[in-house]
C-alpha cells in the first residue's frame, strides 16, 4: 500500500498547489490560537476552510485541521467551537493534543475522526493505546525523537496508524514545549499558538550592522550585505565562554527521503512535511518529489536522490533522530 503523503497549507493558495502536486491528505488551521501556527497572515476563516475542503474533496484529496494547542482555563468554548467548525466544514479529521479536547470531540463529535498531534508527544505504545481505547483516536504523530527500529517497535505493539515528520524544520525542545520562547516573549507556543511570534520581532541597523532581536533579546548580528534570518530562539548565535555559534540548533532541516523504504518497513501509515510558514512553491515542489519517491517504491522502482537539497534551512539536512549517530 502506498505511504499517505500529508503535506502543510498555511494558506488557501498552498492548500491548492498541495494538491494539484498530488498531496493525498493536507492539514491546515484556523486563524485563531487553537492552531499551533498561529502566525498573521496565516490559516484559514470558516468560509476558507469549507471552500479548501470542498476543492480537496473533488480532487480525492483529505484535509486534516489542526487544533493542536492547549486552551486556557476558562477559555475552553474558543476551542470547542473550532473542533464543531472544523466537523461542519467537512474535515476528514482533528488534529488534538489536548486530553481535555480529545474527550469532548469524542462525546459531542463522536463521528469526527480524531488523531492524537506531535505535541502530546506520545512515544511509546502504552501511552498511544490509552489514547485509541479512552478517546478513540486513530492515528497519532510521532514524536521526533524516534529511531526506525524504535518506531518499528511502537507499531508492532499497536494498531493505531503512524505518521512521522519526514521533511522541515526541527526543535531541540519536546514537541513545541519551548521554555526560550515562553521566557523571552511571554507567549506559550503550546497555549497561544507562536513560537518566536512576529510581533515581538524586531530588527535595527547601525553602522552597516544588522541586529535581530526576540523580545528584546538579540538573537543575531549579520553585516548589511549577508541574509538577516527569522530570530527564533533555538538557532540563534549566541556567545558562551570563548565560543560563538549556534549553541543550541544549526540552522538545518530534516530530510528523511532516503529512510522511506526502511519507514514504509516499520509500518508507518504517512510521511508528514512540515512547513505551514512556506509558499505555495515551496510546498508544490517538496509534495511533487516526495509523491514521486512514495510512487516509486509502490512500483518497484528506484527511489530519486537528493531532490530535495536546495529547499532545505540552511542549506543543509539531518536524518535527526531517525538515526541517532550519538549512541
């Protein structure tokens, strides 16, 4: 069976270039806190994502919405209204963390399908069972601290499906539970939806020196002529005792193409791309090689090598946890 390409759309246009390059399912958000991209200019109006749906559904395409954030007490009805909006816009499925969530969309919206988000950080079979059996969700994204045969092991113990990232951008913290952010911005990744959020973003230039800075915080210097990058926290520059660098994070992107065969092995369900903050070519390209790949193997045929290096952060790419180098 071929592996389920499930690709991001942060806006309508790339929810469309998605799948014209041959997505099978797309996941998107609302424009609201209770998706965990909760960037301006970003995610979908109700009328946005009914009109997605419908144009995803006549293509044989699914979409998945996002409700992946966790609700402030006394705020639960934002997030309520998101999962019933989601259902009426005719969604395949949610994406949930939340416990709270997943037990009201299982009561309130019990023929909506549920799969448990990265961010619950389920990594193991014990807990992805509790998930299935309490809320009945049915499938869950892995974590990215996983190897192959770990995976492997995780599906052997569980009939739940897997998803797992194989494509973007990376985080040195647990699934979105980024203390830097929180403590430089005052905005919780997990709970108001930004990390590294663009209105605490600020740049200042003096004598030719460019200075990027989060919260106050700087977080990198270039000179005038070289590229000034986005002041996220984890891949900053920063000075400890007699070294300066990126102490945290290299700028640097997973790309797991060549580990496709040895995942489908695992009994993976679906390959994830992150990359809801990117353009629609961005997405167009990264989902057109990677159903090539997905096709490929389904065929028999060879798998395409390194057609995904120019899109990379940095230009440069990692197997991350997949194969974990250090033990």
């Amino acid at each position: 069976m071929v592996m389920e390409i499930v690709c991001p759309a942060g806006t309508p246009a790339a929810l469309r270039a998605a799948v014209k390059a041959g997505a099978h399912t797309v996941y998107c958000g609302f424009n609201d806190e209770t998706n965990a991209r909760n960037f301006p200019g970003l995610n979908f109006d109700r009328a946005e994502m009914r009109t997605g749906v419908d144009f995803a559904h006549q293509h044989g395409a699914k979409v998945l919405v996002a409700i992946n954030t966790f609700p402030r007490a006394g705020d639960e009805a934002i997030w309520h209204r998101a999962i019933h909006d989601a259902e009426a816009c005719g969604a395949d499925a949610v994406i949930l963390a939340d416990p709270g969530l997943l037990d009201h969309a299982a009561r309130h919206h019990p023929g909506l399908r549920r799969h448990l988000s990265v961010q619950a950080a389920a990594a193991n079979a014990d807990v992805i069972n509790f998930y299935a059996e309490t809320f009945g969700v049915k499938r869950v994204v892995l974590p990215r601290v996983l190897s192959v045969p770990e995976i492997a092991a995780i599906n052997a113990e569980t009939e739940v499906e897997t998803e797992v990232f194989v494509f973007g951008g990376l985080c040195v913290m647990a699934e979105g539970r980024c203390s830097l952010s929180s403590y430089a911005t005052g905005l919780s990744p997990n709970m108001n939806g930004v990390c590294s959020p663009a209105s605490h973003v600020d740049y200042s230039e003096h004598q030719g020196v460019l200075d990027a800075r989060l919260g106050g915080y700087l977080i990198h210097r270039v000179d005038k002529d070289e590229p000034a990058p986005y002041p996220t926290l984890c891949k900053g520059c920063f000075s400890a005792g007699e070294k300066t660098g990126h102490l945290f994070e290299d700028p640097v992107s997973l790309n797991a193409e060549r580990l496709i065969p040895q995942l489908q092995k695992s009994g993976v369900t679906a390959l994830k791309i992150e990359g809801r903050q990117r353009s629609k070519s961005y997405v167009a390209q990264v989902v057109r090689n990677f159903r090539t790949a997905v096709d490929a193997l389904d065929a028999g045929r060879p798998l395409p090598e390194g057609m995904l290096a120019r899109l990379s952060e940095g230009q440069a790419m990692t197997t991350g946890a997949y194969k974990k180098t250090w033990r």
